[in-house]
C-alpha cells in the first residue's frame, strides 16, 4: 500500500513538472530501488582493435587432467556385484574361507606388512598358493605376495575392505586390549628371514627372492596408499604392533623396505604433478 501511494506521489509530482514544461516523461520517473539493469554502460574506451580470439590458456578447464588410477604401479580393477562395486588389485583372487574373517567392512588406516615363514628349502619355491593354505583357521590377511604375483585373498570396496585377522589382539604397555585388525590391510610376503638380505648371509637366490617380492609390495603398497589415502607412516612391520613377532625382521623393514616405498611413493607423487 505504502509503495503504491508513493509510486502515484511520483506521478502526480511528475505530471505536475511535466505540465509545467522541465521534466522527462512520466515514462522515465527513477525506480525506488536502484537496479543493476539501470546503471549506464561504460564508455567504449577499451574496445580491442584485434580480431583475434581471447586467450583460453589460463582456463583450467583446458589444462589435460592426469587420471591417478591408471599411474599406479598397481592399478585396481573394478567389477560390479551384488553386495555393490568391489575393487581388486594383483595378478589374482582367491576368497578365503569365510570363517577366517569378521564379516564387518572397514576403513582401512594402517597396512601391516609380514612374512608368512613358509618353509620351503629353497627360496624360488616361496609362492602365494603356500600362503594361502598355510594361514590356518584363525588368521586372515588381504594379500599374498611373492616373486612371481600379487594374490588378493579377501573382498574391497572403494570405500572400505573386509575385516581381516592377521595380527592377534594383546595388550598394549598401558595394559589395555587392543586390536588393530579392524582398521588394517595386511599383506603376507612369502617366505622367512628377510632380515638375511641386510645382514648378509642371504644366497643369491634367496637375496634375489627377498629383492623381487619387495619391488611387488612396494608397488602394491603404494597403490592401496592412494586408493585408501593411508598416510606413509602408517605402514608398519608385524614387529611394531605385535608383542612377540618378528616378521617380516626389523632390519630388512627399516633399512630396506621403507626406504624404497618412500622413493616410490615420492615418485608417484611427481608424476602427478601437471
Ligand atoms: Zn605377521
């Protein structure tokens, strides 16, 4: 009511001016509320004297995206299901048997890396088959990985992988009851004594072997660093978080193992760089 008493005000002040012969027409009576639409254009000063199209190489959306998956030394492959899209990584996969496992799908921070002691004399003979039947009725890990392949042995998932078993629960030196399988990808490397490689005693087979199925595993730990966003520290030998263990030996892990992932995981890192 008040904008229209004020809107008619107006007209008959500008009627008036009009009939009095100084002012525009009511046509052109100021709206009450400043509009963007009303301000005057700017003077044409700048008006580019060349034809030529504007310049796009500023544009982002012009700059070539690097796709990550496809740089990863190991990269994943996904396929549909009925539980929803899982996710798998090495050369194969071959499901433990359910009872080994908690059926609860986590989200994975920590990767716990291992041995597996299988026995085998001669190092050549170190393979994934031996981990997977050698892991027994309590224990579950995610991977097998030797010399020659990556065998995946439970289900992932984008967001998460199943619950595995690969390290037992103990108490922590503050004396409380701890699990780190409900928050852990585990990865059995095969084989036993890897320490040898650094202390010096390893044949050149044995060294060969060591050598071979650490190139694997670093790639492979790379990879699920990425997938899962699992920060570089939180890679740890069996040995840090299970009272008693040894694997996969405190000497190869530190001077030996976690010096090449961080080279790979520093690499790939620069190759996503634009
Ligand atoms: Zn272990």
């Amino acid at each position: 009511m008040r904008h229209i008493t004020r809107k008619t005000l107006i007209f008959l002040i500008s009627a008036v001016l009009f009939m009095a012969g100084c002012a525009p027409l009511p046509a052109a009576v100021p709206s009450p509320s400043p509009s963007p639409t009303s301000t005057p254009a700017p003077p044409p000063t700048h008006t580019p004297t060349s034809t030529t199209a504007p310049q796009l190489s500023a544009s982002p959306t012009s700059v070539p995206t690097k796709d990550p998956l496809s740089l990863l030394p190991v990269p994943p492959r996904f396929e549909n299901s009925d539980e929803g899209e899982r996710v798998y990584f090495g050369d194969a996969y071959k499901q433990l048997p359910e009872a080994d496992t908690v059926d609860e799908i986590i989200v994975p921070e920590l990767i716990i890396i291992h041995t597996d002691g299988q026995t085998a004399n001669l190092p050549r003979d170190w393979n994934t088959d031996s981990t997977y039947h050698g892991l027994g009725e309590w224990y579950s890990v995610h991977f097998a990985v030797s010399q020659y392949d990556i065998l995946q042995m439970l289900p992932m998932y984008p967001d998460g992988v199943l619950h595995g078993s690969g390290a037992a629960p103990q108490f922590n030196d503050q004396g409380e009851w701890v699990t780190y399988n409900n928050r852990s990808i585990h990865i059995e490397m095969s084989g036993h004594d890897y320490n040898a490689l650094i202390a010096g005693w390893a044949s050149p087979e044995m060294a060969e072997a060591i050598q071979k199925t650490t190139d694997i595993t670093t790639d492979l730990v790379v990879s699920l660093m990425w997938f899962y966003q699992i920060d570089p520290a939180n890679v740890l030998g069996h040995y840090q978080i299970g009272r008693g263990k040894a694997d996969p030996g405190n000497l190869y892990f530190e001077q030996y193992f976690i010096p090449q992932l961080q080279e790979k995981w520093e690499s790939f890192q620069r190759k996503l760089q634009p």
